[in-house]
C-alpha cells in the first residue's frame, strides 16, 4: 500500500540519520577525494583555499616534528643510562598526540577515518613503556614519520601555501611600496602562479594524505591481530 511504503521510507531514512557517528570526519571542505584539477567553479575555490590553509597547518606542525625527532634519537641513544627511559616517557606520548593530529587531517582529505593500534603499555612503569614501545612497529612508524613530517611532508605543504600567498605578497608590496618591479611582479608573474595553485594545490594535498595513512594507519591484518 502507498501509505506504508511511505512508512517504511520514512524509518528507512531515520534509521540511516541514527547510524551516523557523530565524531566522523564532516568536513567536506577539504576532501580531495581525487587529484585531478575538476571543474574552475566556486566550490572548487572554497575547496582549495580550504585545503590551502589545512596545509599551512601541516607545513607549522614541522616544528615540533622536528623537535620530537631530535629528543626520540636523544631517548634511544642515552636509554642505556636510564635518562633515555625518561625521556622516552615523555617523548612517545607527544608523538602520539601529533600522529593523531595528522591522521585527522589526512583523514579529513581522503574522506576516512585512519587508525592505528598501539601495543597494550597498561599497568607497566616507565621502563616497562619503554620496552614495550622499543617492539611496537607503530612506534617506530611514528618515529620515520616525524622526519618525514619535517622534511618531504613539510614541502609538500608549504608548496601548497606558498603558492597561494606570493601573488598576495606581490600585491601587498605594490600597494604599500609601489615601483615597476611589484607592478610586474603582479601582472606577470601572480596569475602564472595562482594558475599553478589552481592545477597542482589538490594533488600535492592528496599526495601528502596518501602518504600520511600509508605510514601512520594501521594494516587490516595487524589490527586485528591486535
């Protein structure tokens, strides 16, 4: 009958609303779920200066990445002496929590949820961490992607931003200093660049995402192992 199958529709679709997560990744705005260009339309430009200022974000986490690569060498190197153990337990944690802001991020881009699984550290003291961690391959994943995170995935994401940001600079300077230089600067060489942040910012993000989740997200086999 009509008035049931309306019925039916209508649970259909609540039932669909109810099995939402609410903390999954919304924020279309940034998701680049393919490299090429697409269409030159409005939701293309929202869509790019989106993921323009994500990779800003990304190219700032390079500081404290480096930071934690320098401290993690430090930790391994001096473990023997014991003030590596210690070093360790603070170290592992703050790298924990800047790998959870990438995998966001990247999660956010590819338009999933990335995850990884940690060998179970509970009831153990700082050496028993410490162990603990020193097996983990998760771990030692974090701890390559801390380098690359300064290194590749930092150009990667400023290239992104600095794309962006040159035309403006040129064109602040004409405003504020003037001459023929900024005036040229601005006509010839601003639309050559935006054109080049139109074509490439959406796989060089993607690029930077792919990889995020190939060094941080956690296989299907070991996920279930775990």
């Amino acid at each position: 009958m009509p008035e049931l199958s309306t019925m039916e529709a209508v649970r259909g679709r609540s039932a669909q609303a109810a099995d939402i997560d609410p903390a999954e990744p919304r924020e279309r705005g940034v998701a680049v779920l393919s490299a090429a260009p697409g269409p030159v339309d409005e939701e293309g430009l929202r869509n790019r200066l989106a993921i323009t200022g994500l990779s800003a974000v990304q190219a700032l986490l390079a500081i404290p990445a480096l930071a934690l690569w320098v401290l993690s060498v430090l930790s391994i190197a001096l473990a023997p002496l014991g003030i590596g153990i210690v070093l360790a337990n603070a170290v592992v944690p703050a790298t924990e929590m800047l790998a959870n802001a990438h995998r966001r991020l990247a999660g956010y881009v590819l338009g999933e949820r990335i995850q990884s699984r940690y060998a179970n550290t509970a009831g153990r003291g700082p050496i028993g961490r410490a162990a603990v961690w020193f097996r983990d391959p998760a771990r030692w994943r974090e701890f390559g992607y801390l380098a690359f995170s300064a290194t590749g995935g930092f150009t990667l994401s400023l290239a992104v931003a600095v794309l962006l940001a040159t035309p403006v600079v040129h064109l602040v300077a004409l405003i504020l200093i003037g001459g023929w230089l900024w005036f040229w600067l601005v006509v010839g060489v601003g639309p050559v660049v935006m054109l080049v942040w139109w074509y490439v910012a959406r796989a060089l993000v993607r690029a930077r995402a792919v990889v995020d989740r190939a060094m941080l997200g956690s296989a299907a086999a070991e996920l279930r192992a775990r």
